[in-house]
C-alpha cells in the first residue's frame, strides 16, 4: 500500500513538474511583457548619443535592426570610425556609410567623379537622399556628379563629349556597403537633379526632381522641356521602367517622395503656375504645392491636389496614408482644413488619407525651419528648428496633438530624420542628422567642431500605453514556420491584414469578424517562404510589422 501511495505520489508530482515547464515560459514571458510596459507610462524621451562626423550629413534611412545609413559628400582627409578617407575632388566626393545602434561607422563607401576628358576644376559627386531596404540593409542612393564612374565602378558613363553639365548620380549599394550598379542621368546643356528617392519592396526605385529632359547612362531617355518635374522608375537592376513629368509655366520640381505597400507611388513637389500633371491641371496661386498618388507599375496618375505652399518632406505609411510637414507665417489652408499662426512662423503636420483626402491639420508651434517627417506606430515624427540655434524633435499622437518633445541647443540646420525599432516591444528609436557650429548640446551628449561641423544623433523614447493608445501590433514567432500569432492592437474593430512583397493580401481578419479580438492564429504553412509585412488598422491608426517565413 506504502508503495502504490508513494508511486502515485511520484506519478502526481510528475505531472505537476511537466505542466510547471510548460506554463513557465509563459509565465517568464508575461512577466518580461509587464515590466516592459511599467516604463511605458512614465519614462520620457532621452538622447541616447551624438557624435560629430567629418563629412556632410544630408540624409539618414535605418533598418529593422535598428542601423543607420547615411550619405553625403566629403572633403580632403577624414576619419569615420576606424575608416580613413581622402577625397579625389577639393570639391567633394559622394559618401554613404552604416552606423550600428550604438553610433558606431560599420562600413563606408566613397564614390568619386573622374574628371571629363580636357576639363579643369568643378569634379565632384555628392550623395542627396538614401532609400534602405528595411529587411535586408540594401540602400539605393541618389546624389550630384560633374564627371565620369571610375572604371572600377559598376556602371556605364554618358558620352563624355556630350553630356558636360551637371548629371544625377543612383547607386544600389549591398548590404555590406558594395557597389552593385550605378546609373547617371542628365541632358546635353542644362543639369537635370534628383532630390529624391523611394524604394519598393520589389527592389523598384522612384526619383524624384527636375529636368530639362534627360537620358540615363543605363538606357531610356525623356524628351526635352523647360524645367519639368519628373519621377522616374528604376528595376532593381538599374534599367528604364517608366517616367511621368509635370509642368508648369515658370517651372517645377520634385522634392519628397514616398511608396506604399500596395504598389503606391506618393510625390511632393512644387510648381509656379497652374501644373499639368496626369492629363490635369492643377490651378493654383503663383506658387503652389502638389501631392500626388501614382500607379508603381505604370506611373499613371491615380489622384493629385494642389494646394498653398509650404509643405517640405513627406513620409508614407503600408496603407497609403500620407504626412506631410512644413511651415507657414499667418495662415495656412489644406483643403478646407485651416491654421493661423499665432508666431511669426510655425511648424505644421497634416496627415491624408489613401485617396488625398485631409484627415487633420495640426500646427506644432513656433519654427524657423523644418526638418525631415517620419513615422512610428502609424504616428509622426517631426524635425523643427525651434530658434536660431535650438531644435526639436516631435513626436506626435495618431490624431495630430504632440506627444513629446526633446531638444537640441547650438544647432543650425537639421533635415534628416529616420525612426527605428528599440530593444523592447514598446521601445523607438529616433536617428537624426545635420550641421552646427562650434558646439552642440543634445541633453547629456555634447558635440564640438572648429567651426562648421555636422552630426550624427539618436534619441529614444517609449512608445504610450494608457487610454486612447492601442497596443503595438505583435506577432510570433517569427520567423514563423507553420502557425503565425498575431497580437492585436486593442482597439476594437482592428482589421488585419498579411501582405507578401508584391503587395497581395494572403491572409485577412475583418473588424467586422468580432469587436476586441486580443490575437489571432494563422496557418501559413502553405505559403512561400520570406518576407512578409502584417498590416492592422483600426480607430484612425495603421501600424505594420515585418514577419518572416522560413
């Protein structure tokens, strides 16, 4: 009897320790989940560091692993990190670089222009905007050059004896910081600029700028006229796709743009005089502001507005909803949204919905410029440059009100922006660029120069729990093999939804399905391997997440 008891015993005790090892992950997991969340409520923004770099800083992108990728221009002997680097121009030569989370230059990649055949001075290539890949940390770079690819370069030139004038200058660059291929672009007489670019997750680019009509060194080639703004489609080769101009009678130009998950193409620019674009014209004051929708397959125009100038960058969600920030001194109108500044000039955010509609107009206070728009939980972050020599960046609400604010003193210039994971579930990052002089103060971090200098900085922040905030949208594991588990944002009525890389739905939840789901499971096993993007959206907020199948 003494030994049945005792077996039992065993048996029982047994199983009490297996069902302990089963709920002890989930225990461990909920516990870690709650102590996250405990900062959320109170921890405010902090810089996390600020480091001066020795080459121009004029745009920043980052990835899903939290790095940074920069590019700009460069003269003479410097160091980046443990990199050294001198220039082949007393002008300048083009340079993208990768800095890890902490601040740190993991690689750098210069480009110089060689000189055309019997010219004098005026060689140079300079880096403008930069488009990453946020999954695999491949960058597309668009810049300036006067001068032709070394023959060590993967790209084909321009003839020399032709195209003499300023040309634009796109490089897709590996994750490792390799050159794969590069295209210039221009006209025989007159400089054709690029100031923008966007990727896809198909590997497509889309520039942005103005021309005078131009050809690309890798084939293709636009029709002349005066000043047009143009956006242009490269395949992730490098070749011709399509391009759409748009004109106006003085001129006009490209100056932001941005894509969607569902083969969505958004422009910002500006014009003097009514713009024809897509078989519309758009009328408007002597000078005016347009944002358009294309089609990214074809470049046909889906919709495009025109409205009072101001607006200066633009950020993009999954979804097609569109940011846009800017400035105005007195008043300022979007559609029949309105603002009347009660300084002398301040700092505005709008956001459009898919179809260009304005959803809301928001001032964010007195600023004499502004910088870059990014966004973080389907919520903007904004760079304004508060007074002569004090910025700012901003953090606002799904619905328009500021969310927080960090400033930076001695600061002169800063219009690159970038917003990145942290290394909690509700942690974010913020990565920023820009230019001062002599010193600059970033909270505790302090950066110096003798004279003109430019930094690199990064600021976290905890993304807010509590009323009227959903919880992040989540999902696990991932990478994920045959059953995905999507926690949902708590907001009733969230749809959801799982988009492959072509931008096609596979898998869809309705918030019609049942109000306050918390998760939901889906059976993947069917499905390709590789990345994938979730997609929920629900009172007035989109968030996305990158998951993988393997």
């Amino acid at each position: 009897m003494g030994a049945r008891w005792l077996a039992e015993k065993k048996t029982v005790s047994f199983s009490r320790l297996i069902r302990m090892k089963r709920v002890l992950p989930l225990l461990l997991t909920t516990l870690c989940y709650v102590l996250w969340l405990l900062p959320a409520r109170a921890q405010a923004p902090q810089w996390q560091w600020a480091n001066a770099q020795s080459f121009v800083v004029n745009s920043v992108a980052t990835d899903i692993q939290g790095n940074a990728y920069v590019t700009g221009q460069f003269s003479g002997s410097i160091t980046v990190g443990r990199f050294s680097l001198t220039s082949s121009s007393a002008i300048g030569d083009l340079l993208v670089a990768k800095f890890n989370p902490s601040g740190r230059a993991e690689w750098v990649t210069p480009l110089a222009a060689q000189p055309l055949p019997g010219a004098g001075a005026g060689t140079f290539a300079s880096g403008t905007d930069i488009s990453v890949n946020p999954a695999t940390g491949e960058s597309v770079v668009v810049g300036r050059m006067n001068g032709l690819f070394a023959g060590s370069v993967p790209g084909s030139n321009l003839p020399a004896d032709q195209y003499i004038s300023d040309k634009f200058v796109v490089l897709k660059l590996t994750a490792a910081g390799s050159i794969q291929w590069a295209v210039q672009g221009g006209s025989t007489n007159l400089p054709t600029t690029c100031n923008a670019v966007a990727t896809d997750a198909a590997g497509n680019s889309y520039l942005t700028g103005i021309s005078y009509g131009y050809r690309l060194s890798s084939g293709g080639s636009v029709g002349a006229g005066p000043r047009q703004l143009f956006v242009l489609s490269l395949n992730g080769t490098g070749a011709f796709r399509w391009n759409t101009l748009a004109s106006a009678p003085l001129s006009a130009m490209g100056i932001d743009i941005g894509t969607d998950a569902l083969h969505g193409v958004y422009l910002l620019g500006t014009y003097f005089g009514p713009l024809t674009i897509g078989g519309s014209t758009l009328p408007g004051p002597p000078s005016g502001t347009v944002l358009a929708r294309l089609d990214g397959t074809t470049g046909s125009v889906a919709w495009a507005r025109g409205d009072q100038s101001g607006a200066t960058a633009l950020a993009v969600d999954a979804a097609g909803h569109s940011y846009l920030t800017g400035g105005f001194s007195g008043s300022y109108a979007l559609g029949t949204a309105s603002l009347t500044a009660s300084a002398g000039r301040e700092g505005f955010v709008a956001h459009l919905d898919p179809s260009g509609t304005v959803a809301w107009l928001q001032s964010v206070g007195a600023a004499e410029a502004n910088g870059g728009v990014a966004l973080s939980d389907g919520a903007p972050v904004v760079w304004l440059k508060r007074t002569a020599s004090g910025g700012a960046v901003v953090g606002l609400k799904s619905g328009g009100a500021i969310n927080w604010e960090l400033a930076a003193s001695g600061i002169d210039g800063g219009k690159c922006l970038a917003t990145a994971p942290g290394l909690t579930p509700l942690q974010r990052r913020v990565v920023t660029g820009g230019s001062f002089t002599g010193a600059a103060t970033f909270g505790s971090h302090n950066v110096s120069a003798a004279g003109s200098g430019h930094f690199l900085a990064s600021l976290r922040f905890v993304q807010p729990i509590g009323p009227g905030n959903a919880v992040p949208l989540s999902a696990y594991p991932n990478p994920a093999q045959d059953l995905l588990t999507v926690r949902l944002p708590t907001a009733a009525g969230t749809s959801v939804q799982l988009v492959n890389l072509q931008g096609r739905v596979v898998r869809q939840h309705l918030g019609s399905d049942g109000p306050g789901v918390p998760e939901l499971v889906w059976n993947v096993a069917g499905l390709p391997r590789g990345l994938y993007t979730v997609r929920a959206v629900g009172s007035g907020q989109v968030q996305t997440l990158l998951v993988e199948l393997n």
